[in-house]
C-alpha cells in the first residue's frame, strides 16, 4: 500500500474506533441481571401466651359486667343486634383440674334490648320470645375442657321456652386476680357460639331473618374467700 492511501485510510480507521468505543452499549448484551430474589427474612415466632394464673373456687357472676350479645342478618343487608344481661351467675373453677369447673347462669328475657322500642316490643311477643310466658332462659353447663393455653371448651344445655339444646361455647379466660377496687380475688371470661333460633322455638320470619344467631359472651365474678395458697395457673 502506498504512502497516499495509507494516510487516507489511517484517520478513517482511528475516527471508527472512537466512535465504536463512544456507542451506546447495547441494553440487551449489557442489561445487569436481574437481581436474586430477595430473601424473605425469618418469621419470628409468636411469643408464648402466659397462662393465666387463677384461684380455685366459686364465683358469682357479677350482672352489671356481664352481656350476651345476639347478632344475626336482616335480609342480608344489615346485621341488627340484642343483649341479653343475667340476673344470676355461678362459676365453680377448678384450677387444678377444669374439667372439675361448671357455670350456671340465667337470663332475663323481659331486660333484652336491641335499642330500638319497637323491636324489643316484637322479640318479646309470642312471635319470638313469647317473654311473658317465659321470662328467663337459662344455661347449665354439662363438661368443661381446656383448649389451649387460657382457653376452654364449655358444653351446655340452653333452654329457652322450655326448650333446652346443647351448645357448645369457644371460651377464653381474660384475666384473674385481686380485683383493685373490691380487693376480692376476681376473674373473668369471653365466649363465642353459634346457635339456631328455630331450635328454640323462636324462628319466625327465617330465612329472610338468619336463622343462625352469633353470641359473643363476656363476664365477670368475684370469690368471697380466696387464700392465696389456693392460687394455681389456670390449666390449659
């Protein structure tokens, strides 16, 4: 090659390789791979629920800090309400041993209230509760079970206008101790179930109002003599 075209071609090969090295690198060749997936970091645990430690004896069910509240569907659209409160209450609690424990309660059908007249009137008529006739229900339990730590399993008879069916209540102990105000030893439970009203007679107007009723349950009693010796962590 003469000297001529070598300087010709000299520039020309430099000015090429300038611009190969300035070219924008092709995103496919020069994509950073993706990144490895993250890792998901450990799940802690839960931290383990204390057993509640409690007094063994017999409690009576204190009326003013204890509801029964009955929910069910109204055609679907809205999920009215009413609370049933107790006149009396006893638990017999046997730390040692629940299943030695039982509850008995009763309720005043003629105290319902759904706060709202009108349907209070109507749930205590011979439509529903027929409350004059049978002003109370009452539940017995018939077996005590622990279902986990603060957690019982309580079976019952409910009668409501003379007609009783077992029920089977989801229980959890909230707490027990020295009550700080009465300074008695206290204790106190809350409780999920779901019956049928036409068991009991009480199921007019269903399927348009549920027949299957939620009761949600909370109380609480005190024990009259409660010798700290006795004192044993709840079972369960």
């Amino acid at each position: 090659m003469n000297t001529t075209i070598r300087n010709l071609l000299l520039p020309l090969a430099i000015a090429a390789a300038v611009a190969a090295c300035s070219k924008p690198a092709d995103p496919v060749a020069t994509a950073a791979a993706p990144a490895d997936a993250a890792v998901a970091a450990p799940v802690e645990p839960a931290p383990a629920v204390a057993a509640i430690t409690a007094v063994s004896g017999t409690y009576q069910l204190d009326p003013t800090h204890t509801d029964v509240l009955a929910q069910w569907t109204h055609f679907g659209f809205s999920q009215p309400s009413a609370h049933f409160g107790i006149s009396e209450g006893t638990l017999v609690y046997d730390a040692a041993d629940v299943g030695k424990s039982s509850v008995k309660v009763t309720m005043q059908l003629t105290a319902m209230n759904s706060f709202v007249d009108k349907l209070d009137e109507h749930l205590a008529s011979g439509d529903f509760f027929d409350a004059a006739k049978f002003p109370n229900a009452t539940f017995k339990s018939t077996s005590v079970a622990a279902a986990g730590t603060n957690k019982l399993t309580v079976t019952g008879d409910l009668t409501i206008k003379d007609i009783t069916k077992p029920v089977t209540l989801d229980v959890t102990l909230n707490g027990a101790g020295e009550h700080p105000m009465l300074k008695k030893q206290a204790i106190g439970f809350s409780a999920t179930a779901t019956i049928k009203r036409s068991d009991f007679g009480v199921g007019a107007y269903a399927p348009n109002v549920s027949d299957e009723v939620q009761l949600r349950i909370t109380t609480e009693g005190t024990l009259a003599d409660a010798p700290a010796a006795d004192a044993a962590p709840a079972q369960g």
